[in-house]
C-alpha cells in the first residue's frame, strides 16, 4: 500500500490541471488564433503582492485554470503556421504531465533507469526512422538552438583534439586557428552558436547561397580551396526558415570529405524530409555528416521544449560534454544523458520524445511529414493562382513564403497589411519573413491536425484580406 504524501487540495489539484488541459485542446479548434489580450492585460489578471501566507494547491490551479486560456496564442490550431511550431501531440503532452508528476532528475541512468531508458528507447527509434548511423549518441536539451551550440563545441573540441590540442585542458588561448564555413542562409541559431564557443564573426566563411537559400558547394569547394591547412568545421542546413531549402549535403560532404572536415546538418525541421521516399532526394547524403540537429517540437509535434543533438562519434560527444566521462573515456556506451548535454539537472524530456513517436508509429510519422508537405503545395498552388499573389519560393517542403503586389515598397506595405489584417481575422495565423529582399507572409505547415479544409479555409481568408486591400490601395 502506498502511503498517501499528498496534502489538502493537492489530489484535487491533479484533476483539476489534467481536465483543463483536456478541455483546453479539446475546445481550440473554433477559438480565435491570436490571444484575445495582450500582456499588460495579463499582467493586470495576475499582478499581486506576493501572498504573506499560501493557498492550496486546487486553489492555485483553480485560478490558474480559470484565469490564463485568453492570453495564449492557439499554436495547437490546425490553421495555425506561424513560426515552424508542431502542434504538442496529445500522447507527449501527456506524458509530459507524468513525467513533471515523476518529478525525476534525469541527468544519471543510475538514480533514474524508467526514464533513461525510454530516453535510449528514443535515440533507437529517431536514428532508425531518420535512418542515420544507428550507433550516434543522442543528448535532448531545449532546442535547436541550444542543440546546435552542443554540436558545435562537439565538432571545436573534436577537430582540435584531431590537429594535436586539448581544448578541455588547455582551453582555447593560443589553440590551432579552426576553420569553419557556414552557409549565407543559415539560422541565426548556428551564428549565436559559434559566437558563444568562441568563434568570432569574422572569423567564419559564409558560403554564398542560391535562389532557395541553399549553400551553392561549388563556392563552398572554392573556399575550403583557398583556406590554410587547419581544423575545419562545414554547417550545413536542412530547412530554410524561408523557403524550406534544403543544402544540397551529398556533394557539401564531398567537399568535407576530401578537407577532413567536421559537417554538422543544423536540420531543425527538414531534416525530418529524410523519412519519406518522395522527400529523400532533397537530403541526399546526409548520413555522411558527423553531426545533427532535429527539434522534437517543432515538425515531431513533441510538447515544448525539445531540441535533439545526434553525433556519430559518441567518444567525441561524451568527451565534449560530459561531465564524467572525460575521466572515464572507456565506460562512454554506457554513458549517462549528462554526458550529450549542457545541463546537469535536467527534465527527462526524452520521455515525451518516447510518447510521441509511440503514438504515430514510423508510418504515422511519414505519414505527417508529407500530408504538411502536399498542404503547403496546394495552399501556394491556390494563392499563386490570384492575381497580385506571388509565392517566392519552391516549395519542395512544408514552407510558403507569400510576397503582395509588386516589388518595393508598396508591396511590402501591402504584404505587412494583408498579414496583419489575416491574423487579426483569426481564422488562420501565419508569421512574418524576409525572403528576396522582400517582405512576406510566411506559411508553415507544421502540425499534425492540418487538413485540406483548413489549408482551403485558410487560402480563402488570405486571398479575402488581399482583395479588400488591393481595393482599398487602388
Ligand atoms: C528553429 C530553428 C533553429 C532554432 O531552433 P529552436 O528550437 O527555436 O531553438 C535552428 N535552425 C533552424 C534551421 C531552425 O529552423
């Protein structure tokens, strides 16, 4: 018999959150997209001299229940594409629940085998559906951001540790100069990333891109050409934020290959393209790479926040990382999640990736890349066929980048209006974008619950909006 630990209210407190969380998503679909108030309205709900004594826990939840839902941006509604943000998948949401219930620090196997091992479960089912080297070692942090970072300074420690330093004793001062190569297109991420690890702006060698955002290797080939001998690190991307562009990786890890270069794939989102037959081509060759980056929250529909790093030496990545095992550089197969992250204490977020993937199933997993993918080709299909509307770019993948009017200044002013007027309606919620020079209405077709009626539905409350401003403007 357990011995009950909870307190008046707490039991209650339970249900109470498990039930508003039901009714929350189970109401979204009809509610407005954009949050009813604005922030100093919610300051104004909540701000309060911190109470002297406490309150219950169903008392807390209570208020917290009743007085939140008008402040929050529908980002599981299935028109909603704002921002590439995956739509929380019921079974990780709540598994999430289980796992803050659990309450289990997560950084040892040891102290908490359930979730490390679903978390090894995890790193198994994610290399075998992206079909990379099954042997990678796996570390799950906040995001891609952070997961990047995590790459990086995997790949810095690494290709010194290969050209004769010991960064991790000896730090950085006086280190063989590293070499690293980023595409012009890439996400701000990776330049935050490299940054923070040490490596100057001017230091990196930005490839130019083509017309999809895409590093051209030719340029790539021809800058590696001209570098010193020395350390090198090439990031490739999978996914432009814009246009969904994917590096061609194939012929960027010839280019890696004959340097004896570190390639890192930052595929926040398009790395997912490598699931399914008729995307694979785009992202051919990138199992070759040393190292990748994938979101659970984003395209996986994992609950925030959930940022994937895989490394195929997982040696290198313990010794990068780890808190122990660079003492103990044997014993890495059985290392401990602390060893793949920047965290020690840390939520045992791979049980959420474990709940999701059990849901879907490889098949239902496939299944969602493509239908996001076939939406967003129907949905720029439709807008291209009105007048005025341009789509900037391919849309090989989930991304529409949407341009109003003629280029310039009256077409940017007009795109700005139709965004603004389109989210203010609520029946579908893009995001903003600067693609070509030119400002627009980024479509992202990111969540599991999107169907051809909501694409339709959506496409018809943008073409509207355009045509009343077109009107107006004329
Ligand atoms: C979203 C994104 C990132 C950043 O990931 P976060 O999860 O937002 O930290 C990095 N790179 C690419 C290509 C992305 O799309």
């Amino acid at each position: 018999m357990t011995k009950a630990r909870f307190e008046k209210g707490d039991e209650k407190a339970f249900r109470q959150a498990a039930d508003a969380a039901a009714q929350y998503r189970a109401a979204l679909i009809d509610a407005p997209i954009r949050p009813d108030r604005t922030f100093a309205d919610k300051l104004a709900d909540f701000a309060e001299d911190l109470p002297a004594g406490g309150t219950s826990s169903d008392a807390v939840i209570a208020e917290l229940a009743d007085k939140s839902v008008d402040g929050l941006a529908d980002s599981c509604n299935p028109r909603f594409f704002g921002y590439v943000i995956g739509g929380g998948h019921p079974a990780g949401v709540a598994a999430d629940m289980l796992v803050a219930a659990w309450n289990q620090n997560s950084p040892m196997t040891e102290f908490t085998p359930t979730v490390t091992a679903l978390e090894e479960v995890a790193r198994r089912w994610l290399l075998e559906l992206l079909d990379l080297p099954r042997d990678a070692s796996m570390g799950i942090c906040t995001g891609g951001t952070t997961a990047n970072t995590t790459a990086l300074t995997v790949a810095r420690t690494e290709m010194l540790r290969r050209a004769g330093w010991d960064a991790e004793e000896d730090g950085l001062f006086g280190a063989p100069a590293v070499h690293v190569a980023v595409g012009a297109e890439c996400h701000s991420a990776i330049q935050a990333g490299l940054r923070q690890i040490g490596f100057g702006a001017s230091r990196v060698h930005t490839v130019p891109a083509d017309e999809e955002g895409r590093m051209r290797p030719d340029a790539l080939a021809d800058i590696v050409a001209g570098l010193p001998d020395g350390p090198t690190i090439i990031v490739a991307q999978a996914g432009n934020i814009n246009s969904g562009g994917i590096d061609p990786i194939g012929a960027i890890a010839d280019v890696a290959e004959s340097r004896g270069a570190w390639l890192h794939v930052d595929g926040a989102f398009g790395l997912w393209a490598n699931v399914h037959p008729e995307l694979r081509p785009q992202i051919e060759g990138v199992e070759r790479a040393d190292s990748w980056v994938v979101d659970g929250h984003k395209w996986l529909q994992v609950p925030y926040d959930c940022g994937i790093v895989l490394v195929r030496d997982m040696a290198a990545h313990a010794r990068a990382m780890g808190h122990s095992a660079a003492y103990l550089p044997n014993s890495v197969s059985a290392a401990d999640p602390v060893d793949f992250v920047p965290e020690l204490s840390r939520r045992a977020r791979g049980v959420a990736v474990w709940a999701t993937l059990k849901a879907f199933g490889a098949e239902g997993v496939r299944d969602l890349i493509i239908r996001n993918c076939r939406l967003a080709r129907r949905m720029a299909g439709r807008l291209a066929a009105e007048p005025g509307v341009n789509i900037l770019n391919r849309v090989d993948l989930n991304q529409v980048a949407v341009a109003f009017g003629p280029a310039g200044e009256t077409g940017d002013q007009l795109t700005a209006a139709v965004l603004a007027r389109v989210q203010a309606e609520g029946i579908c919620y893009p995001s903003h974008g600067v693609w070509h020079g030119r400002k627009t209405l980024r479509l992202s077709l990111s969540g599991y619950l999107t169907t051809e009626e909501d694409a339709d539905k959506s496409v018809d409350a943008i073409i509207a909006a355009w045509r009343v401003l077109k009107n107006e403007a004329a």
